[in-house]
C-alpha cells in the first residue's frame, strides 16, 4: 500500500469513529439530562433528611436494603492563590522580625508552612447522608 492509500485509511477510520462518537453522545443525551436531574433532586432530599435527622438526634435510618447514617462532617476549605497571598502578606506585617531572620531557612519554610497551612485555615461543617 502506498502512503496516500494509507492516509485515505485512516482518513476514513477517523470519519467513522467521528460518526459513531456523534450517535452514542445523542443517545447518551437524555440519560445524562436525567442524571443531573436526580443528582439534583437527591441533593435536595439529603438536605431534608439531614435537617430533620439532626434536629431529632436521630444518626441512623433503617432501610430494606440498607440503612442511612447522618454525620456532621468538618472539611477545610481549598485554598485559593488570593488567599495564600494574603496569608503571605499578613504573615510578613505580622511576624517578621528581628528573631525570624536569625532562624535557618528550614525553620523559616516550616514557620511559614505552618501559618498558612494550620494557622489560617478555614473549616466548613456540612451535614452528610451516607447509605450503607
């Protein structure tokens, strides 16, 4: 086969692999509108449920198949470049001094981590449904 034989090949094969990506993504449309459409509702069924639940003490829910279990859970918030820039600045207005420049610069880079990582970091609690 001569290298323009080849080229109209895969110029073919890319066409019907083009195709077939096109007719499973239009069938696989309505049952991805229907997916985010439950995701949407259990979202907010799992608020419900968590407040009623948290308001009644009640940590465990008793299913068929299963059973649900409520929890409080704390997750830190991710860190942005804004914030770890202004964690920066407020670390150097702060706590740069005369005693922090004498420390090594391993002591400096584990003082700084330290602060920006453990010092100012913020916490979210959420409430969280899992099914067992």
């Amino acid at each position: 086969m001569s290298g323009v034989d080849i080229f109209k090949m895969d110029v073919r094969q890319f066409n019907n692999i083009e195709i077939e990506i096109k007719t499973i993504t239009k069938h696989m449309k309505p049952y991805n509108d229907k997916l985010k459409e439950l995701k949407l509702k259990k979202k907010d069924l799992e608020l419900k449920i968590c407040d009623y639940m948290s308001q009644n003490e009640i940590d465990h829910c008793k299913l068929e198949d299963g059973s649900l279990t409520h929890q409080e859970k704390k997750t830190i918030v991710p860190l942005k470049k804004k914030d770890i820039k202004d964690i920066i600045t407020n670390f150097f207005n702060n706590y740069y001094n005369d005693e922090f420049i004498k420390l090594s610069s391993l002591e400096k880079s584990d003082i700084l981590f330290d602060f920006i990582y453990k010092e100012n970091r913020e916490f979210i609690e959420k409430s969280v449904l899992n099914r067992n």
